[in-house]
C-alpha cells in the first residue's frame, strides 16, 4: 500500500494538537501540587485553550483566507510550537496560562484548512478516507499519545511533557513543507456571505448544541485524574491506564458515530446523550471500585465521542453554502463547550460538593443536550409539517 505523505505529515499534527488539548486532563494534580494552585485553578488552563480556540477559529479562518493553504498550515504549527516551548518553560501558573493560549491560535485554522487540504490531495472517490487519515492523527493521540504525557509528566516532570509536545510541532512543520505543494487560494471567497449564513437560527442552534453537549465530556474529563486519585484510590499506573482506556473508547465511539450517523443523526445524537447521562450516574457509585471503573470509563469514552460526527454534520448540513467557516466554527463550539464544562466542574469542587457532585453535574448537562436535541427535532417537524397542512 502506498503511503500518502502529505496525509502522515497532517495526521502528526493533528497527533500533536491532540495531545497538547487533552494531556493536561492527565496531568492536573502534578501541575496543581507543583505551581501552588487549587484542582479548579489548573482546571482553568483547559478552559483558557478551548476559549482560544473559539475565539481564534473564525478570525485565523477569515484573515488568512487568502495565504497559500502550505503556507498556512506550516504557521500554524509554528504557533503551536512557540505556545508549548512557552508552556515547557512557564515558572509561574500565568506564563503557563499564556503559553497554552498562544497554543491554542492554531487550532481551528489546521483542522479546518487541513481537512479541506487532505481532500484535495487525493482523488475525489477517496476524499473521506483522507480526512479520516487525517484526524486519526488525533485518534491516536487520544489512545496513546496523552497517556504517554501523562506518564512523563508524573515520571519527569510536566514541563519535560509540553517540551516533548513543542517535538511534534516542530516535527509537524518540516513534514507539511516538505510533502505539500504551495496550495494557492483559488478565487476569492465572500466572508460576508459566508458570516451571514452563521446568523441563521438552523445554524446557530446546531452550534449551540455543539456546546451544550461537549461540556457534558469535559465536565467530568477535564478531572479524571483527581477523581481516579481521590474517590477510586488509584495510583498513578491505573489513572495512565485509564486513560488510555477512555482513548479506545473515543475511537471506538467516534467509528460508532460516523456509522449510525449516516442512518439518523437525530437517533445518534438521542442515543448517545442518554447513554453519557446514564453512564455518569453510574460513575457516582462505580468510581469507588477499580473493577467497575473500567468498563463505565470504557463506554463513557464510546459514548461521547459517538457524539462528535452527528454534530459535525448537523452544522455543515445547516451551513451547506458555508461548509469551511462553519466547520471552523463547530471546532470553536466544541473548545466553548469544553472551557464551559471544566468551568462547571471547576465550580462543584470549589463549593465542596465533591467529585461524585461532578459526575452528576455532567449527567445534567447530557441530559440538557437531550432536551434540546428533542426540542430541535420537534421544531423541525413542525416545520416540515406546516406546507402539508397549508
């Protein structure tokens, strides 16, 4: 089989950009106990790249419109480098602070010009797979990648972690300017218009949607390590092997997703919101045990990520004359919904409520997500309905 170049060297930034989103989920307590900080203080270092994310998706999309795709790609690895050398050299809580929010710059305008890139770069019969080749650069992160942070983290040190990330970007630049053509911009797209179809209310509520039903995840994600820490009794073996357990899960759900998706995205986005609520009702009492842990944090990683494709297709579908800025967009609602969950979770602990308190803060939100969804779809029939009866 030959190997495609252009889509290894993609697929390792996006390894790279996984990896520097999740590892400090795994790596919380050591960076608390290290810079003097509260759970819910280091808590906020997640919030604060998802919040770069949302912010900088649109505006990095919009001013570099024009720049050549390579071009583009290339810079915004370098962004992510210079953010984690920042991070691995931060001797306070606020340069590590601005070290992940100058990482975070670089997120929306890769995947969403990366994905257009990986399409083009292999015939039009072959064009999914491609970006599937892609972001299985972040599957893998999931699986591997951020426990392997996790690890060094607890055995060297945290810094040594976001230095050994800063690796990859560097890495990650040499392999998109190597094996990609220039990719010149072709023809001028109207942002106006393209700003205008994000106004519509189909596609702001499917945005919002993106949002309330990632904030269900990191909710709970965001204080993994902590709550395999304190309530399971876990060492630091069984919170990396945790991890990468939740990691299959994500794979495993985000196939799931795609699969069921393509049948109905209302029953996909049903279906798995109810199975996120349930699964972290049972994580109240299950993550007492290391024996039941494993199969809820199995299928609690199944059924979030089963989330993500009926989503993403919500959104472009509602966007169809706007299908980059409005992808570009659901990865910022996706970061939104992720600070607004560590938020949430950040907020139960500070009142003492404890981290069983936080899993049932996550069920709620899921099961917000499923009213809404409901509501949507009903919304949406009622439409469909109203011609026939006129």
């Amino acid at each position: 089989m030959k190997i495609n170049l252009p889509l290894v060297a993609l697929a390792i930034g996006a390894f790279g950009i996984g990896v520097t989103e999740f590892s400090p989920m795994g790596m919380l307590p050591i960076i608390a106990t290290d810079l003097g900080v509260s759970i819910p203080a280091a808590g906020l270092l997640v919030s604060a790249y998802a919040f770069g994310v949302l912010v900088t998706a649109p505006i990095m999309t919009l001013a570099f419109a024009s720049m050549p795709r390579r071009r583009l790609l290339v810079l915004s690895m370098g962004i992510f480098t210079v953010g984690n050398l920042i991070s691995a050299f931060a001797d306070s809580y606020w340069m590590l602070l601005a070290g992940r929010i100058v990482t975070s710059f670089n997120h929306g305008a890769f995947f969403g010009v990366g994905a257009v890139v990986a399409a083009s770069v292999v015939p039009a019969h072959k064009r999914a797979g491609a970006v599937a080749a892609m972001f299985s650069g972040l599957t893998i992160a999931t699986i591997g990648g951020v426990p392997l942070a996790a690890w060094v983290g607890e055995a060297i040190g945290w810094r040594a972690a976001f230095f050994g990330i800063a690796v990859i970007g560097a890495v990650a630049m040499v392999a998109v300017r190597l094996s990609l053509p220039p990719l010149k911009v072709q023809g001028e797209s109207d942002m106006r218009a393209e700003l205008k179809v994000l106004m519509r209310g189909p596609v702001l509520a499917a945005l919002l949607l993106t949002v309330v039903s990632s904030s269900a995840m990191f909710t709970v994600f965001t204080y993994i390590a902590p709550i395999l820490q304190v309530e399971t009794g876990a060492a630091s073996g069984f919170v990396t092997a945790m991890l990468v357990v939740y990691g299959l899960g994500l794979a495993l759900g985000n196939w799931l997703g795609g699969r069921f998706a393509d049948r109905s995205l209302d029953g996909t986005l049903i279906g798995s919101l109810t199975a996120v609520a349930v699964l972290l009702v049972l994580f109240v009492p299950g993550m007492h045990s290391h024996l039941a842990t494993v199969p809820l944090v199995f299928l609690w990683g199944i059924a979030s990520f089963a989330l993500v494709p009926p989503l993403q297709m919500r959104v472009v579908h509602e966007a169809a004359e706007a299908p980059h800025l409005a992808s570009a967009m659901n990865i910022g609602a996706f970061n939104l919904g992720n600070a607004l969950g560590a938020a949430l979770g950040g907020a139960v602990i500070d009142a003492g409520l404890g981290y069983p308190a936080v899993s049932l803060a996550g069920a709620g939100t899921a099961l917000a997500g499923l009213a809404f969804t409901l509501l949507l779809r009903r919304g949406r029939r009622g439409l469909e309905a109203a011609p026939a009866r006129g």
